[in-house]
C-alpha cells in the first residue's frame, strides 16, 4: 500500500504570484508546471490518491484527465491543505462531510504534501524522501537537502542560475525542499503555527524575522528560550554568509545541529518531528519570482539531464 499525495497549488494570501499568474499555470519545458508535478507522481509506484488542491477550471483543462481529484482552492493555504486531505479520504469524497467516525479510522493517515512549482522534481527523489521517513519515530517529517547538492543549480561565470538561502546547522547548510510527509490528524492542535511559520516563510524581511519571533512566543509551549536562542544564531549565520563571512557564519551556527532543531521543532509543535535529506535537488528549486522562472526555463533541459546523471551514477 502506498502514500496519497497532496498537491498544494492554489494562489490565495500566503502564495506568490508571478508575472501576476498562479505559478503552477506557467508553461516551463513545453507544459505547464503542475502537469509536471502529476505526472511525476503519477509514475511513482509508492504514490496512490493525488488530489491537487487549486483553481478549478484551469485545472481541470491541463490534468482533468489525468486520473487525479481536483479540489477548488478555498481562501487561505490552511483550508487548501486540509481539504486537499480530506479529499483523499474516499468516504469524504463520496460524501463531503467530516465525521468522528472517519477521524478515528484516519487518524494515523500519512499523506504527502508538496507545491506546484517545482517542475524539476524526479520520481527518483520522491522515492528516496520516502525511503528516509521513520513513521514509527515521526508524524511530520520535512525534506531537505544540501547546500553542496545545490552548487550545481546555482549561478556561475557565464551561465545562470538560481542561489537559494539555507540555513546553516554544525551538520552542514540546508534548504527545505517542499517535500512533506505529515499525520493531519495529528498535527490539528498545531497547525495555527505551522501556517504562520510558512506565512513568514521569506526570512529576508526583517518584517518576517519580528513576526517569526512574536509567533514562537505566543504559540509555542515547551522550550521557548532555547527555540529562541537557536532561531537567532540561525539568522545570524545566515547574515553573515550573506555578506560573504562564511567561517565566522560556521562559528556562529556551531552550537545548533539538526538533532537539535528536530528536538525543538517537536517541543513546539507538540508532536514528533524529523528531517530527511534528499541529494537530487529537484525538489529545492521551486518558483518564487519572475527572475528564478526566466532561470529555470531557460535552464531546464540542462538541468532536468543533470538530474538524469545523477540518478544513473546512484543506480
């Protein structure tokens, strides 16, 4: 038995649009990208139910015949997720409305979460995000991946490229890669400060950073100071290798590692949390603004047959 799928690609608040168009739209590679995201899924054999969560008519044009549930976007990302998951129960299908019943018989459910713009994803890296989640240890496990992965896809002399901020642990320097492994269910006396956590996502606001710290002191039980202590040597590090100071960005970062970001985000969110990372880097390169579109469209055919490298040097 495999994993239902979630794809989350509405454009309400919390979304960025670009050229003023919901990203998953946006033709990259001959197609549009959340025709590439379904078929992704659609050829991974661990992969059951996909429900993409966005607006309808489009949808329904590009991947209606698909094989796949398509669930007009609500208001918000909170309600796009979670409806997005309750279509991928059968019974609510059937018949849309949330009973204890289905919450007691669903209440372990696993699903995979992911965006519609991240046109570089491989079946390959949905498979060994997979292979790396612990579900007896875990009820939310984040994907992420490398900085050193990563270099590949960033600018050089010559030839562009998309850099993407990380953020640096004594293990190494990360990006979060848009794959999630989630229990819904579990995770319902949490969910208002894993939403704000995405709202703020964009740390390179100093508007975002003061909201990130009043929402971890209003919301988060258990370990508030140390949480506190972690996020602003994360933030510092990231700074200073902003302006080029990497080893002293090393020094700073040296007391937080991944162990203990796990430990905390679990401590705040009052369930069990992981990390697993992923070495393909497909997943990592979504769409934020109109210069990474222009970048990545161009790129993509070079990029997509580096992935293919990659993928036959592991084999």
């Amino acid at each position: 038995m495999g994993i239902d799928a979630v794809v989350v690609a509405g454009d309400g608040r919390a979304a960025r649009k670009v050229f003023k168009k919901n990203k998953a739209l946006l033709d990259v590679g001959g197609k549009p990208m959340i025709r590439h995201i379904v078929d992704t899924l659609a050829s991974c054999p661990r992969v059951d139910t996909i429900a993409v969560v966005g607006p309808k008519e489009p949808f329904v044009e590009i991947i209606g015949h698909a094989g796949v549930v398509i669930v007009p976007q609500r208001r918000s990302l909170a309600e796009n997720g979670w409806e997005g998951f309750l279509h991928t129960l059968p019974e609510y299908r059937q018949r849309p409305e949330l009973t204890c019943d289905l919450v007691d018989r669903y209440c372990q459910k696993t699903v995979l979460f992911l965006s519609g713009d991240i046109p570089l994803l491989t079946p390959e890296e949905i498979d060994e995000f997979l292979s790396g989640c612990d579900l007896e240890r875990y009820d939310y496990i984040a994907g992420i991946t490398s900085e050193e992965s990563l270099a590949a896809f960033g600018p050089r002399r010559g030839r562009p490229g998309i850099k993407m901020a990380t953020f640096h642990t004594r293990d190494g320097n990360f990006r979060q890669n848009n794959l999630h492994v989630v229990r819904p269910f579990v995770l319902l006396d949490s969910i208002d400060l894993v939403l704000k956590v995405y709202e703020y996502r964009y740390q390179k606001k100093l508007g975002n950073i003061l909201l990130s710290l009043y929402e971890i002191l209003r919301l988060g039980p258990g370990r508030v100071g140390t949480t506190l202590a972690v996020y602003l040597l994360l933030q510092a590090a990231a700074g200073l290798a902003a302006v080029g100071l990497e080893t002293a960005a090393r020094l700073v970062c040296y007391p937080v590692t991944i162990r203990l970001v796990e430990e905390l985000i679990s401590s705040l969110m009052r369930a069990r949390f992981g990390l697993v990372e992923t070495k393909l880097g497909g997943a990592a390169l979504d769409v934020d603004n109109e210069r990474d579109f222009m970048v990545l469209s161009g790129m993509y055919r070079d990029w997509m047959n580096l992935l293919e490298q990659r993928i036959h040097q592991r084999a």
